[in-house]
C-alpha cells in the first residue's frame, strides 16, 4: 500500500450515527456498499448504498423506510443475497430471482 497517510477517495453524502455500520464487498469484489443512517428533516431514510470498486463510483441506492436506519450489511457469496440490519429492529434479505441460490425474503422485528 502506497500513501496510505491520504485517502483515496472520501465519500461525503453517506451520513452515519452507528459505530458498527460496516462496509462489505459482493462476492466477486467488483462492488463495495455500506448502509446510511437517517438524518433529521431528510425525507430518504437509510440507503443501503453500491459502488464501484474500480472508478469508485456511485452505482446504486436501495431503501426501504424513511425512519429506519441501516445499521450492518453483508452479502452472502453461496446464497448470493444481500443482508441488512435496519435501527428499527428489522432484518431483510434481498436476492435476485435468477441468480440467487435460494429464493428467500424474511422481515424479522424484534420488540424487546
């Protein structure tokens, strides 16, 4: 690793209240995403959020509520489906119908 004193790119509009979100990469490493926390007044809620690891680019947002932030992700490489924990005790798996190894969505809320 070179420069590792400068970063290699700063990402500014990824608002974030959870010490534990975490950042994760799709199974073949072409993709990394991160989930985003809800700011006051803002009307978009969490984004789970893909970017591009090559250009580092912004390739897609995905959310869900306007209240609920997303607090982990992962992405699981055999099932091929995207796992997210939100602030509102929820947990939801997204899959592709063609490509996912098992055709599963589960919402769990935990009231406790």
């Amino acid at each position: 690793m070179r420069k590792t004193k400068e970063a290699l790119k700063v990402f500014e509009e990824l608002p974030n209240h959870y010490g534990q979100t975490n950042v994760g990469f799709s199974p073949d490493e072409q993709l990394f995403f991160t989930g985003t926390s809800v700011e006051k007044d803002s009307s978009t809620g969490g984004l789970l959020c893909f970017f591009d690891r090559v250009n580092l680019e912004l390739v897609s947002k995905v959310g869900i509520s306007p209240t609920c932030s997303v607090v982990q992700c992962s992405w699981h490489p055999k099932l091929n489906q995207v796992t997210n924990h939100w602030s509102c005790y929820s947990t939801i798996f997204w899959y592709h119908l063609a490509f996912s190894e098992t055709r599963f969505v589960a919402y769990t809320y935990n009231t406790s």
